[in-house]
C-alpha cells in the first residue's frame, strides 16, 4: 500500500495543480441589487400605480473591488407582461451578463426598471393614465443611477435596449432623447403601425365596465387595453380613464389617429433624424417572430430616412432565443459602442 501510495502521490499533486490553476481561473461574478426608485414623473398616475418603481442593478465583477474604476450603463426594457424580477429569470440575464463579461474585460452596469402596470404593462409612453415613462427613465432613472454608483456620467457612455414592448420603449426613447443615450439595440420590437383595427378583440375590450373585470384579464385584451392607457388616455373617462379606437360598435377616427402617431414609423418621421447622432443603432427579429414583418418595415423606414443602423434576423420565435441574443450579442454591441473612459 505505501509502494503504491508514492506511485500516485505525484499524479495526486499534478491533479491538485490543475485544480487550483481553474480555481483561480474562474472568473469573479457580478452582484445584483434590488432597490426603489421614486419617480416624481409617475406621482398621479391614474392607473393607481405606485411611483415606487422596482430597479434590478447588474454590478460588473470589478465593481466590488476596483472602487476607483467608473463604468458605462446600459439600460434594459422588458417586454409586456413581466415584472422586472421576471424579466430577469425568464432570460437568464444575470448569468449571461456573467458569461458575456468573463470573456470581455469591457464590463458596464447593466439597469433593469419595472414597467408592470394595472394593464400588465406601460409601453413606456407619457400619458396621464400611465404616467410619464420617457421621463422617468431618460431622466429620473438616470439621474438615480449616476448619483448611486460609480458610472461614466455621459450620454456616449449609455446605452439603452429592450426586447417587445421594451423594444418598442427602445426606439421610443430613442428617437427623442439622444441627449441622454448613445446606443440602442432593440429587439423583437412591436408597434411599427399600430392601425387600431377594428375586429373582435377591440369589440371585447371595449365591452369592461369595472377595473374588477380588467384586472382578471391576459394578452391580448389587456395588451389593448395597455395601448390604449399609454396612446390614448382620457381623464374625463372613468373608471379606465381611456378611449379605444372603438365606441358603440363605431371606429372612433380621432382616437386611432392617436394609436397612429405613437406608432415607430410615423414617430420615425417626426423625431429619427435624432437617430443619426447615436454612435450605433442596432435592432433584431426572428424569422419565426410574428413581428419579422414589422422589424423590416422599421429597417425600410430607417434606410429610406439615412439612418445609419444595423438589422438582423435570426432563425427563432418571440422568445425562444432571447437570453442568447442578450449575451452573445447585445452585452458584445455595447462593449463596442459605448465609450469606457
């Protein structure tokens, strides 16, 4: 047994090596905070919700120990019907900001705010019902962040992104506060022309009366209903404080012209040209994502406009391979279009 113990005893050791070698390789994982932000641009709302906003704050693996390194930020819009603690799950989001970090020393704080809403959703719009979500996160957020943690307080060191809705939010916020950001990737994102078609869903949700029935809904009713308390908000109409497209049966032409101009592509035609002083404009959809035909219109319009801005499209569905895109090529975008010092 002793013979047999000094035969191993170096292979033993070797193995010890190698082990402590990969130990000390394993990259330092990022941290995540949960905290409140209060946005004084969402006091009044008349949805009824909280101006107390839910923020998840990706810190890089440097952050806890290089305390005199400042980093660029990237902001993060989830898609309708996700909380901002969903959104971070469904997605994998942490661990991918990890493995995209592990491999590019060019690490940023990654922002994740809360848009959930009575309606499941604010399509990050500026309306009385909803609040002003432009606002809040192109200047409360901000503001919030930069006074927080240790970033590169400059719009060429943002970046703003999202996936659906939060794709949506994206260009939105995009397009009217290039004083604020400097990159944006959006994904898979909706509402490129919103026609506020008349058909059986509309007809459906213009038939609630209390916020009891409402609040028991899904998509898509509810995403109607959403769109509407974003595009079309009523003060003087209790208890939704909304009007649809559609009134006793009848397309309402004043109320869809609202849906319109909130539109990507006719909001394009107002406020892209704005999109031309970004560093880089990037945005994606898959081949299986009903919103491909939507993505090509948005990439037609920004072509026809001069913007200068990259598509691509993937082999996959709405959501299938979002934590793929978020890692391999959305943390990888900004790593290139962001300035770090």
């Amino acid at each position: 047994m002793r013979a047999m113990l000094k035969r191993i005893a170096p292979v033993l050791a070797a193995a010890a090596v190698v082990f402590v070698s990969l130990h000390a390789e394993t990259p330092t994982l990022g941290t995540v905070e949960s905290i409140t932000v209060h946005g004084k641009s969402l006091e009044g709302n008349l949805d009824g919700d909280s101006p107390d906003r839910n923020v998840i704050v990706y810190l890089p693996p440097s952050y806890k120990t290089d305390t005199t390194r400042r980093y660029p930020v990237v902001y993060l819009l989830h898609g309708y019907g996700l909380q901002a603690s969903r959104w971070m799950t469904l997605f994998k989001i942490e661990a991918g900001l990890n493995a995209a970090m592990s491999r590019d020393p060019k690490e940023m704080i990654v922002v994740n705010p809360d848009c959930y809403s009575f309606y499941d959703g604010c399509f990050y719009g500026k309306s009385a019902a909803t609040g002003d979500w432009e606002t809040f996160v192109a200047d409360e957020l901000v503001k919030y962040i930069d006074s927080h943690y240790r970033t590169l307080a400059k719009r060429e060191s943002r970046g703003l992104g999202g996936h659906s809705m939060g794709g949506y939010g994206t260009l939105r916020i995009a397009m009217k506060r290039p004083d604020v950001f400097g990159a944006m990737y959006a994904l898979s994102a909706c509402c490129a022309m919103d026609q506020a078609e008349v058909n059986d869903q509309m007809k459906t949700s213009a038939g609630y009366t209390t916020r009891d029935q409402v609040a028991a809904l899904r998509y898509p009713n509810k995403g109607t209903l959403a769109r509407a308390a974003a595009w079309s908000a009523n003060p003087n109409n209790p208890p939704f404080f909304l009007d649809l497209p559609i009134k006793d049966g009848q397309p309402r032409s004043d109320v869809a012209a609202k849906w319109h101009e909130n539109s990507l592509i006719p909001m394009m035609e107002k406020y892209g040209s704005n999109l031309k002083k970004y560093a880089a404009v990037k945005f994606d959809v898959g081949t299986m994502d009903n919103l491909l035909a939507a993505n090509q219109q948005i990439d037609a319009a920004m072509t026809k406009a001069g913007i200068r801005h990259t598509f691509e499209t993937y082999e996959g569905d709405h959501n299938g391979k979002i934590a793929e895109r978020l890692e391999t090529k959305v943390v990888p975008f900004f790593s290139t279009a962001l300035a770090f010092k």
